[in-house]
C-alpha cells in the first residue's frame, strides 16, 4: 500500500464547517477521513454527505452497540450515506454482529471494534472482564470472524494477535498510532506510524497530531516518511 492511502485522518472537530476545511487542506494528501461520535453528535448525517460529495472516503466511527433490531437498521441507515467503512462494538455479541452483516450492503466495510485504545486490564476488570486486554480481543475477534465481519479495529499492541487469529485478508485499522514528535494525547496503548505498520496495520487512524498541528499538510508529510521506511505490508 502506498503510505498516504493508509492514513485516515480522525477530523475530532465540533462543526460541519471546521472538518470541511480540514478535508479541503487535505483532500490531496489522504483519502479517508474518520467521522466520530463528537462530530457526528454536533452535525448529524449531513456533514458524512458533504465529506462525501467532496470525493473523499468517510469512516464512520459510531461503535454501533445495542439490539441485533436496532444495530441492523443503524448499519441499513449508515449504508445509504456512501460510507466506505463503519464501526459496531464487538462487545455487542454475536447475533448482533451477524444482524450488522446481514445489513450491510456492498462495498461498505463492517469493522468490528475489540478493546477502546483507553482500555487496560484495570479497567477490563471493573466492567467484570477478567481476561488480559489481549486476550480479550482475541475473544472478540473470534465473536467477529463466527459472524462474518471480516474487519477489525484495535490498538497496535494486540495486531499481531488479532492478524493470527483473522489471518491476511483481514483488514486491520489501528487507532492509537502517534507519530514520534507528537504527544500521548488520552491514549495509553500507542505506538508510532512505523511500528503499527510492522505489526500489521493497513490503516493507521491519526487525528490531533495532523488536526492541531499549524500546518496539517506538513504533519502528514512527516507521517508519510515515517511510514515510508516501514516494510510495505500488503
């Protein structure tokens, strides 16, 4: 993969306005961009059709979890808005993950999310998990796999685990990636663009050290030879 196409850049912003200006300065440099809970709560379905008729890609990172009913016609709704990926929780269980594939129309790609890159042994316990983290996403990836989802979200720490457990054709999308000048932000399993690439990653998703850096462009550059010294993973 070319090192620009593996990048989806996190627009983390509060309005419609803020993202179309960050896809705009970077249009031309990536090619997906990932719309999350806090944008999409501030502007609803419209700012994924703007982003879209733009041209780019949209990932749209809602963590679907709830009734098989409800998650299915989420993931039917979703479909319409020319997304190229969304998220479900994995944590949601098998039938509702088989109801999210049934769902789901071509070329809209399901990607279950294992454990949030905030998530730790501790905090697995309080919610009575009593697994380690990376045993727990492999739990959740095999919950996927039984229901047909066919790709995964999770930190660069556990994916080489969950790639043994999917095998090559999955596609594995890595939140959590700092490039090696930026900051730690709120995640505590991170690695830099190189590393999550030599462990497997196909996309890196990537939002404050690109979105708050003075000049956007150039972060991505950075990251860009960052990850051109990487092995090419297909």
């Amino acid at each position: 993969m070319n090192p620009r196409d593996r990048l989806i850049v996190a627009l983390d912003v509060a309005s419609t306005r803020e993202a179309l200006d960050l896809v705009a300065k970077l249009s031309d440099d990536v090619s997906f961009f990932k719309v999350g809970l806090q944008l999409y709560t501030a502007a609803g379905p419209e700012v994924v059709r703007a982003i879209t008729a733009s041209g780019a890609n949209v990932f749209l990172d809602l963590k679907l979890n709830d009734t098989p009913t409800t998650v299915a016609k989420a993931v039917a709704s979703a479909g319409t808005l020319g997304l190229k990926m969304l998220t479900i929780h994995l944590s949601g269980g098998r039938q509702m993950a088989a109801a999210a594939v049934a769902a789901k129309a071509d070329p809209l790609l399901l990607l279950g999310v294992t454990v949030l890159t905030s998530g730790t042994d501790e905090t697995l316990r309080e919610t009575g998990v009593a697994s380690t983290v990376d045993d727990q996403v492999v739990r959740l990836t095999e919950i996927g796999l039984l229901a047909g989802i066919s790709g995964f979200v999770t930190s660069p720490h556990e994916t080489e685990s969950l790639r043994a457990r999917a095998g090559e054709r999955a596609t594995i999308v890595t939140p959590g990636v700092r490039p090696v000048w930026a900051g730690a932000d709120d995640q505590r399993r991170f690695m830099t663009p190189r590393e999550a690439v030599d462990r497997g990653a196909d996309y890196l998703v990537i939002g404050r050290p690109i979105t708050a850096h003075r000049d956007p462009r150039e972060a991505v550059a950075k990251i860009v030879d960052e990850l051109s010294e990487a092995p090419q993973v297909a």
